[in-house]
C-alpha cells in the first residue's frame, strides 16, 4: 500500500498560490549549481516496535535511484536534470525522520536560501516491510501524468507530477525513513519551487512521444 500526500492551496502575497507539492519561489536565482556529485548517506539508527523508535537507513542507492527517476522523467519532457544538493538531502533527511517518529504523514514549512521549498512527500506499507524505493517513489507521483491536461494550469491530483518536470525547479534532495510499525516514509525537496499558480504551462513540458 503507498500513498501520496499534497498540501492545500494557499495564497500568498501578490497573488500566487502554492498546491499540492510545491513551494514558493520569489525569484530566479540559482544556487548550489556544482558539477560535484554527491551521495547522500544518512546515519544508520535503530529500529523497534515502541512508537517514536525509528529505523534510518543507509539511504546511498535509494538517493541515486530517485535522481536517476527524476532525470528519466524530465528528459521524457525536455527538462533539464535536476542536480543533488546535499543540504536539501539534509534537509529532506530530517522531515523524513521527523514523520517517521511521530508517524505522521504532512508536510513541513522547511526553506532554503530564505526561499520555501517544492516538497513531495509518500508513505508505503506492506506486511512484509517491504522498503520504499527511489524508483517506486518517482513512479507514484509520476503516475498522476496520466490523463493530465498540458493547455491547463493547476489540475488537482497532478502536483506531484508537476514538481517532478517542473522547468524552473534546478536542485533537489531525498530523504527516507521507516516508522516503528513498518511504515516508510520518503520526502522529495525542491528548489527553487514549483506549482505556481498560473505557471503551469509554461513549466510542465508534454512528453516528447504521443503516450507514456
């Protein structure tokens, strides 16, 4: 069993509005743009079946895959590849934690550079533990591009697929932990953020073949 979860639309200030994954972006400045690769490794902790103990894993291969799935997705629209930044591994590392242990599914208010973050979070559970994986992940929120509109702009249900090819969004960090009952959760931050109000069509690319 996976799930998805999105945030309310808000308005903000002059008049846009963030939904579902994204955050805010104020302007178009670009930063932490290197050519170094990074593998972000999270700290191995402990897991148990008493609630607010959690299990960290070491998160090396989960990161490159969800990248790789990303970068799959957006050359399939004619977008760039997002580039690894490890202060938003980081800092989806620790909201990843954080829903773990109280085994809550929501989303954080995190920033980056004074500026709000894009963010897609999921859940998977299964009786046999099974992990979530980077593909898995991607894939969940990617499925919301079926029967997506590319003439329209914001389309409820497809904002974590939007995130995902979002023109303007450059960096991104992965983070990932299993709850004390077997959940796992996994949060996607992007910077700068998508799913601007008004936006859409001009940041979601339709794919470069007839079907996906």
């Amino acid at each position: 069993m996976g799930a998805c979860f999105g945030k309310n639309p808000k308005k903000k200030q002059g008049g846009s509005y963030i939904t579902d994954s994204g955050g805010v972006n104020n302007n178009n400045n670009n930063t932490n743009q290197s050519n170094q690769s990074y593998n972000y490794v999270s700290t191995p902790g402990t897991y148990g079946s008493q609630p607010g103990v959690i299990f960290v894993p070491n998160n090396k291969q989960f990161v490159k895959d969800a990248l790789e799935s990303h970068n799959y997705f957006r050359e399939k629209h004619s977008v760039h590849k997002l580039k690894l930044n490890p202060e938003l591994c980081q800092i989806a590392q620790s909201w990843a934690e954080r829903i773990a242990r109280t085994n809550t599914f929501e989303h954080s208010q995190n920033s980056f550079n004074n500026q709000s973050l894009g963010e897609n979070i999921a859940m998977r559970f299964t009786s046999t533990g099974d992990e979530l994986t980077g593909r898995q992940m991607t894939d969940q929120w990617y499925e919301e591009a079926h029967n997506y509109n590319y003439n329209e702009d914001f389309q409820q249900g497809k904002g974590h697929f939007a995130q995902i090819v979002w023109r303007r969004s450059h960096e991104v960090g992965f983070g990932r932990a299993r709850a004390h009952d077997g959940k796992w959760y996994a949060v996607a931050n992007y910077f700068p953020a998508g799913n601007y109000i008004g936006q859409f069509r001009e940041n979601v690319n339709p794919p470069v073949v007839d079907h996906i």
